[in-house]
C-alpha cells in the first residue's frame, strides 16, 4: 500500500513538474516565438498564458518597447560647402517583427543596433552632404530628421524593425573651423551695426537741419511781428505825444523836462557837467524873493 502511495506521489510530482516545464506566461511588454527542435513554430504577441511540449519546444522572448540607440560620439560630417560638422543624434526603434528580426540578426539586440546606426549614418551622411551649414543647424533640421525617419525606416523593415524617431541633439562646428565661422559672424555684425549707425547718423542729421530750419523761420516771423508790433506802439505813443503836445506845448515841455531829469538823477553819484545856462536847467531855475531868478 505505501508503496502505491509513494508512487502516485511520485507520478504526481512527476506530472505537475511536466505541467510547470510546459507553462509560459507572455508579459504585455514582450513577445514570444516558440521554437521546436530549432525551429520557428509560433509567434505570440498578446500578453497572456500559453503551453508548449516540454523537453522539445523553447520559448525566446523580445522587448516590445520603444528602444533608444544613441551614439556615444558625435559623428563627423561634411556639407555642402565641404565644411566638416559633429553632428550628435539618436534613434526611436522597436521589433514589430519578431520572427523576421530573428530571422536577420538571430535575436541579437546589438547586431540590430549595428545594423541600425550604419544605416542613419549613411543616411545622415547623405542628407547633410546636400545642404549648408546655416541649413542644417537651423534652416532644414526637421526637414531633414523625416527625410532621414523614412528612409531609415525602409531599410529597418527589412530585419522587423521600426524606426519610431531620428533625432539630431546636437550640430557643432570642429574647433578649427568654428574660430573662422565666429570671425566671419563678427566681422558681418560689424558691417551691419556699422550700416545702421551710418542710417542713424544720417537721420540725425536730417532731423536737426529741419528743427534748426523750422527754429530760424519761428524766430524770423517772432522778429517780425514783434517789430511790427513795436512800430505800431511806438506810431501810437508819438501820436500820443503830439496829440498832448499840440493841446498844452509847455506842460508838455515841462513832463518831458521832468522825465529827463528822473532818468539823469537817479543814483547820488551820478555826476553831469553841463552849463549852467543850458536849456536842460531851464526848470531847475525858480524866482527869487527879490523877483531875481536862481539856478538850484
């Protein structure tokens, strides 16, 4: 009796090991090829739980992610103009074939990057061989990183690949060409700040022979009307005059007389030698007691 027990024991052991050694499971980030005796018998691609024959069929699995092959090194290129650029990149790729990617690189994930940066190198090579400096640095990047994508893709598909992204992180001039470049930029800044301060000078000047035309036309016509102005007073005031010299001609003289003498007095030191018998002291004289006149 034990040692029918011992057996179903063993027979059960037995039995569940063969179920645990035929049992996979297929993670929603993989894919799976089932292989017997060597060779390709399924592929799987939806996560799940799956059976196989155990001792004659092996399951390998591939990353169904987006994967990055970025260079360690920027690569150098060369332009249109025969000018030497380090161009710095990388690339968004995932298997979406997994029989033909085993098929082409056997599975391995450092065959397929080999094969994928030779093929966006030569790509890259081409793309900048046609353009400028100017265009690849800023003028034509995103033209030229689908251009590169497409192709790249083409050739990718062919070991069950996809090409998700090229990207160009970086586009620098070696040290030895740069200098040249940066003196060339200085030396084009120049000119132009030199052209547009030319531009303002001359504006400048133009400005000011206008303001200064304008000011002498203001202060010409000012003149003028004040002078009109002037002659206009002053024909009133000699109309005045004579108006109040033809009605009293000798209070007119003596106003006039006292006038004089206000302006020609004002200060204590002010000295005048004249004759006493002028006609200037004419008013200055009065009449004595005695009727006799004296000079003040």
């Amino acid at each position: 009796m034990r040692m029918k027990l011992n057996f179903l024991a063993a027979l059960v052991a037995a039995g569940l090991a063969v179920l645990a050694t035929s049992i996979f499971t297929v993670d929603q980030r993989q894919s799976a090829i089932i292989f017997q005796l060597g060779e390709v018998r399924e592929v799987i691609t939806e996560p799940g739980l799956y059976l196989k024959w155990p001792m004659i069929q092996n399951v390998r699995y591939f990353d169904k992610r987006i994967l990055t092959l970025d260079t360690p090194d920027p690569e150098r290129f060369i332009t249109s103009e025969k000018k030497n650029v380090l161009v710095d990149s990388f690339v968004k790729w995932r298997i979406v074939d997994p029989k033909l990617y085993y098929i082409s690189v056997a599975g391995d994930e450092a065959r397929a990057r080999t094969r994928l940066s030779q093929t966006v190198n030569a790509g890259l090579r081409e793309e900048f061989g046609k353009r400028t400096v100017h265009e690849v640095v800023s003028g034509e990047r995103d033209k030229i990183m689908e251009q590169m994508r497409a192709k790249a893709d083409l050739d990718a598909r062919k070991i069950g690949v996809q090409i998700v992204d090229v990207r160009v992180k970086r586009v620098d001039l070696p040290s030895e060409v740069s200098e040249s470049v940066y003196r060339r930029m200085e030396a084009e800044r120049k000119r132009v700040a030199n052209e547009l301060r030319s531009e303002g000078s001359a504006e400048a000047e133009k400005i000011r022979a206008d303001a200064e035309k304008q000011r002498e036309v203001i202060v010409a016509e000012a003149y003028r009307d004040a002078q009109k102005i002037k002659g206009e007073g002053d024909a009133k005031a000699a109309a005045t005059y004579a108006q109040a010299f033809n009605q009293n001609p000798e209070f007119y003289a003596f106003y006039r007389s006292m006038e004089a003498y206000r302006s020609s007095f004002k200060s204590k030191n002010d000295v005048m030698v004249v004759e006493p018998n002028s006609d200037f002291f004419k008013y200055m004289k009065g009449v004595g007691r005695g009727g006799e006149k004296s000079v003040k």
